[in-house]
C-alpha cells in the first residue's frame, strides 16, 4: 500500500488475479481459465459488519458497504461518526474486533492487495530536507513497484508540482504538501485510492484540481473511496455516499436514491389546458399562482429543453427555469438530526 505517510506491503501482480494456465495444459483447465477471466471483476472493497472498540467506546458498530470498480463512493458523516477508524481498518491500519475486509477481491491483510493501493491519510509530514522527486523515489522503492521517472514527473504535473520537483519539501506550504500527498498516492499506479480530507488545506484552485483529478481516476478504471466535509465535493464526483453517524451506517446509496425525485420549477404566464396537459405529460404538477413545480417522471437529458420548447409552441411566457432537488447538506442534516439520530449513545473517531 503507497501512502502519503509510508508504504507498506510488497507489490505483485494485479489483486485477485494469479497464473494462467500453463502452456500445454489439458483443454479442460484452459476453458475453466477463460471462463473465470470472464467473470465480472470483485469490488475494490468489501466489507461486512465491521467492529471496532477502543476501551468501552464504541467507534464502529456493524459498518457494510462496497467500492465497485471505477466508482467513486463517499464517506460522510460528523466528526466522531468513525469514518477514520473504518477507513484505518479496511486499510489493516487497525485490527477490527470483528468483521471481513476483501480489497481487490483479496483479503485486506495480504500485501498483494494493499500494493495496488494508494492512500491520503488525513494528517501526515515528510522529511524536510527531501524534494517532491526524491519523495516519490522513496515511496516508490518502499512499494516495490517499478516506476520509470518520467512517469514519477508526469504524476507530479498531475497535482500541479510539476517546477516544484527539486524544491525542499520543509518549504512548502500545506496546501503544496497535500498536492504532494496525492502524488504519492497515486504514483505506483493504484487500482483502489482511499483519500482522507483530500481537500483540507486546498484553496478552490486546488479543490477543483482535485475534483478533476478523481473524475479522471474514474474513467481510468480506478476505485476512490473518498473521506470529506465538503459536502459540495462530494456532491459533484461521488457516485454513491455511505453516511456514518456513531459508528453505523445511517444511510446508503445513490445520489439520485438519497436525494429523491428531481424537481422543475418554473414561472410561467398565459398556461392554457394544453399547456397544462403538457406539463402534466412530464410528472406531477404543483401550482401556486404563476409558479409551477413539476415532480419530473424521469431525468433524461432532454426532459427540460423539449418541454420549454413545446411550452413556448403553445403560447405560455415562460419567465423562469430552475431545475432543482434537496442537496446532498440537507439530507446529511435531515439524517443526523432526524428522529432517533444517535440515540445508541455510541461514539466513532
């Protein structure tokens, strides 16, 4: 596993894989090899009914959720809420009282699944004498894993350090620092990433960096399990969200499945019982005077235009548009606070 604050394990071949079949071998064992190559892959993570206690407190409680490949999934909850302890235990940081951990389709202590990943803890240093390139140099030959230096180059270019390679890390502001972070995170080719605060010390350039850099991880193929309190980070690149609150799973799923049904609203003059018919054509409407809520039956791309376009065909004056659904900060809220929020009296880190 290549951390910001040191690696651990030794690498090998990609997670949940193994040998092919030898040359020669009996059609038998070849076809039983294709197929299985044909499988759909594991998740990147895996875990069931994960528990942690420190003393008599209870940090996590019976915590499930997957990572699927190439998804992005979200980690939110308050302070306390035991994302850190669950993150530290799916990484073999910290040994859970009870429960099951696969990373890439392998146990999560076996060092051939912690080798093909990469992690941003939430609070780490370097050496300040060393620069960003002999960092990565050090993460790299600690992990095990061969990285051409032009590829270690290229990864700082990625996280904007690119004229700072040869610069003192004791010099960097934190910002900077994090931006070095992900670098190491991502330097010895990950299939699962795991960011802790990723954003934390970032101004907004550096957040959008960030926001671009996990949608690109994305379409590469690579899992990120992503720990934030920037709820509008979240928002924008996760696809699903595990929200924790005193160790356990409060909720869990889909943006569109947390979030409920997206609403239209508009302001509109001059409605007929055409336009009317036409309205209601695209999903349950509310009106109150000139303003018009529609409950949207589905969230196709071209819902809104074709319906404004046959609205205007029909004569309305269509004075405002404003697409809009309950944002991800208000369901966290509605959750915590809601009726029986924390009421195991349980506490997470």
């Amino acid at each position: 596993m290549t951390t910001a604050a040191g690696p651990a394990g030794a690498a090998s071949g990609r997670a949940g894989g193994g040998p092919g079949p030898a040359v020669g071998a009996p059609a038998g064992v070849q076809e039983s090899a294709r197929l299985l190559a044909e499988l759909p892959a594991s998740p990147a993570v895996w875990c069931s009914d994960l528990r942690k206690r420190y003393g008599r407190r209870t940090a996590v409680d019976g915590v499930s959720f997957t990572v699927g490949r190439g998804e992005v999934v979200g980690l939110l909850g308050p302070n306390g809420a035991g994302k850190t302890s669950v993150i530290k235990m799916l990484l073999g940081l910290v040994r859970p009282n009870a429960g099951e951990v696969l990373l890439l389709g392998r146990p999560g202590t076996d060092p051939r699944a912690r080798a093909r990943v990469g992690y941003l803890p939430e609070l780490f240093r370097y050496q300040p004498w060393l620069t960003p390139a002999e960092v990565l140099a050090l993460h790299v030959r600690l992990a095990g894993a061969v990285i051409p230096d032009a590829e270690r180059r290229e990864c700082l270019a990625v996280v904007g350090l690119a004229d700072r390679a040869g610069d003192r890390v004791g010099g960097f502001s934190k910002g900077m620092q994090q931006r070095l972070g992900l670098a190491v995170a991502l330097v010895a080719r990950p299939e699962l990433v795991v960011l802790d605060e990723p954003t934390s010390a970032l101004d907004p350039i550096g957040r959008a960096d960030v926001r671009d850099l996990l949608l690109s991880l994305k379409q590469r193929g690579v899992a990120v399990l992503l720990n934030s309190h920037l709820i509008g980070e979240v928002e924008r690149v996760c696809d699903r969200v595990v929200i924790l609150d005193r160790g356990r799973v409060a909720a869990a799923g889909s943006l569109a499945e947390l979030l409920g049904q997206q609403e239209l609203r508009m302001h509109l003059d001059d409605v007929g019982a055409a336009a009317m018919a036409r309205l209601a054509q695209t999903g349950e409407v509310v009106r109150d005077g000139d303003a018009y809520t529609v409950l949207l039956a589905d969230d196709r791309p071209d819902t809104v235009p074709d319906l404004v376009a046959d609205l205007v065909r029909l004569g309305v004056r269509v004075r405002a548009v404003e697409p809009g659904r309950i944002s991800l900060e208000e369901r966290l809220l509605g959750i915590l606070r809601g009726p029986g929020a924390g009421d195991d009296g349980g506490a997470g880190r």
